[in-house]
C-alpha cells in the first residue's frame, strides 16, 4: 500500500478530521480504509469511488473526497 504514509499523515491530524465522520486514525484505520478502497475498485457494478487529494507543487498526498453512488428513489412526500 503506497498511499498508507500519505493516508495516515493526513488521517491522524486532528487539525484535519477535527469535523469529519472519523479520526483521528491510528495505522489499523487507515490500512482498512485503504483495504476498502481496492475491494470497491473492483466491485462490479462500482458505487464507491475514492479520490486523492494532491499537492500539485510537490505530489503529497494531502486529503481525499469520495463519490458512492445509490439508485435514485422516487420520494412520495
């Protein structure tokens, strides 16, 4: 897992996660996550998309954003 350093920098801030749905992470909670990641690559058909977040000026890996797709329910009310 390449990404762990980067994952668990940014992942273990508090400044980072302090109004995120999880962290601070210690090295377990990012290996998962990143476990979670390749296991959604290659569900098929694929509903969760991860993205990296990178620093152009240097290429560190500094966050990342997620996309999960779910059918469209029409609502009745």
């Amino acid at each position: 897992m390449d990404d762990l350093a980067g994952v668990q920098r940014y992942a273990s801030d508090m400044r980072v996660v302090e109004y995120l749905t999880f962290g601070p992470n210690n090295e377990s909670d990012s290996v998962e996550f990143l476990r979670r990641c390749q296991i959604d690559r290659a569900a098929q058909p694929r509903q969760d998309h991860a993205f990296a977040i990178v620093r152009q000026a240097d290429s560190e890996l500094v966050g990342s954003c997620g996309l999960h797709l779910r059918p469209w329910r029409k609502r009745t009310h």
